[in-house]
C-alpha cells in the first residue's frame, strides 16, 4: 500500500512537472524572417484594422496579410509609426518593393507591405494602387500628427553641445 502511495506522489509530481514545463515553451519568440513566422487562417474580409494616431487617420488594413494575422500587422505598424513620429520624419513617403511586393516607406522607415489579398479585400485593382493610396494618405496624416517645429533628437542633441560648449558668465 504504501509503495501504491509512493507511486502516486510521483505521478502527480511528474505531472505538475510536465505542466510547468509546457509553460515555459510558450514564451515569447521573435521570428527572424517572414518565412519562419507561422501562417494563420483568413479572417474574413469584414475584419479590418484603422491605423490611426488620435483621431487621425492613416489607412485602413482590410485584414490578414503576406501570412501575418490582422493584430499582428496593426501591432507592426503600430511600433513602426510610433518610431517614425518620434524621430519628427514626414518624408518623403513613397512606394518601394519588398520581395516583390510594393511597400509603403516613409523616409528609411519601411511601414508596411501590401499584399494581393489586401487590394481584394479593399476593392482595389491591385496591390500597387493600393500601396499608392496608403502612401498618399500616410503623407497627409503625418503632416497633421507630427508638428511642424518638431526637433528630432539629434538636432536636439547638437543645440544642447553647442549651448554647453559656450562660456558660463
């Protein structure tokens, strides 16, 4: 009987083991190309993510893209603007390639990639006419979220340098 106890104290140890160890295998991973990240199931094209600053707003993501969830690209694009804005850049905003696939950039800043299944769900002819409508509306939201006498931290830094480098009277 007592070696029957024995054996169940171990199972149930074993077990809380296993399930700490599953816990730990869903920690956070940082994929290191598009290839690698899983691909997921179509949202429906109703499911649609604003990408705005305020009530500014830049484009409208019409759903799931290049393999990526919905949530995952608005996040993407997201810590992308936050650092555009940050840095004071408006421009020039312009449509680039990535795999072959047109690209917004907004100055060195890559934004966001348009994928064929996006201008479907927008209604677009294709994926280029569409990478162009969210450039050209990306342009005019930035203008509007980032002021004019905004200083980047470089310009910044170099006013500072200067101001301390001046004799104290």
């Amino acid at each position: 009987m007592r070696i029957l106890m024995v054996a169940m104290l171990v199972v149930t140890l074993a077990v809380g083991v296993v399930g700490v160890c599953a816990q730990e295998a869903e920690e956070i991973v940082i994929y290191g190309s598009y290839e690698d990240v899983p691909t997921v199931g179509w949202w429906p094209s109703a499911a649609t993510g604003m990408v705005a600053v305020g009530s500014v707003e830049f484009f409208v993501i019409p759903g799931n893209g290049g393999g990526l969830p919905l949530a995952t690209r608005c996040e993407i694009v997201d810590t992308r603007i936050t650092a555009i804005a940050s840095e004071g850049v408006t421009g020039p905003v312009y449509v680039g390639a990535v795999r072959g696939q047109p690209t917004v950039y907004v100055g060195s800043y890559r934004l966001i990639t348009v994928y064929d299944e996006d201008a479907v769900n927008a209604g677009a002819a294709c994926a280029r006419v569409l990478a162009e409508k969210w450039a050209e509306s990306t342009a005019a939201a930035l203008l509007r979220v980032v002021p004019a006498s905004y200083a980047p931290p470089a310009a910044l830094a170099a006013d500072r340098a200067e101001a301390e480098a001046l004799p104290v009277p």
